[in-house]
C-alpha cells in the first residue's frame, strides 16, 4: 500500500543495492485498487473495494450497496445521522447530489483539502500498520487482508475516535 507509512531510507552510495535497503515490488506495479469504507460510533460498516478510478456512477453504486445497509444496520429511521465525505469530484457530482436528496441523506459540509479533520484518516493508519505485517504479492491477497483487518477494528476504537 502506498500511503502515510512510506518509510525513507538514507545509505551511502556503496550500499545503493545492499538487500536490506531495497523493497520488494510487484513488476509493474501489480495493479491497485480502490476502498470505499464506513464507519460511526456503532462500528464498522460494510465496505465495498473496486478497481480503477471512481466515477460518479461507481459512487452511487456504492453508496447503495454500502452506504445504504450500513445506515440500516445501525441506525433507526428515528434516528438522525449525517454522511461525512470529502471532495473528491465523484462524490460532488450533480448526479450524486441528487441522489443524496432523493434518499434523504444529510451530508456535512467538508471544507476541501482537510483530511486531518476525519477521523477514518486515523482508521486508515491503523490499517497501514497492520498491512505492513502481510507481503501482499497479488490484488486478490491485497483485498483478503484488507477485508480481515477491516473486520477486525473493534467498536471500542471507532467509539474511542
């Protein structure tokens, strides 16, 4: 995963290749993928992962195969809730917005550019970290022991956030 936890290393130049100094990768890349996840006081939610670059139509995709069971399973329709969601264009397309309101879906105002104010950004180190302990070599691995550790954040530690 290429994220937060890049780790730099310094050396001299006669310890450019030295094995301790170099990083496995997948020749090519090995592709990537794409998390759309979840989460409130009440825990996690469903997750849906897809590959390539999110369109609005992927967007309304997950949100009611995602959005919408994860917001029945922890919420009443008493209950007052609001979507927390940054900028992405995907996300702000007219589409979507339409969608929001045809679904009744309050979502938060989100100044651009601002992910130190959500809390999932603190989810996501955690699951940096705990992804750094598995050598990934295919997407298929990528996506099991990303569903594992997703599943595996406790309560407490959404609570806690």
């Amino acid at each position: 995963m290429n994220r937060k936890s890049r780790v730099i290393v310094r050396r001299h130049r006669n310890e450019k290749y030295r094995k301790q100094f170099l990083a496995a990768r997948v020749q090519g890349g090995g592709g990537s993928i794409g998390i759309w996840r979840t989460i409130s006081y009440h825990g996690t939610g469903l997750h849906q992962l897809y590959e390539g670059r999110l369109n609005r139509f992927g967007y309304i995709d997950i949100l009611e195969n995602a959005l919408i069971p994860s917001r029945d399973l922890y919420f009443t329709e008493n209950d007052e809730w609001y979507l927390q969601q940054d900028n992405a264009p995907c996300h702000t397309a007219y589409d979507v917005q339409d969608w929001f309101d045809e679904n009744k879906i309050k979502v938060i105002t989100w100044p651009a550019r601002s992910p130190d104010l959500n809390i999932i950004e603190n989810v996501w180190a955690w699951i940096d970290r705990y992804l750094d302990q598995y050598a990934c070599t295919t997407l298929s691995q990528l996506k099991d022991k990303l569903t594992f550790i997703w599943n595996s954040v406790k309560v407490e530690h959404c609570q806690n956030l």
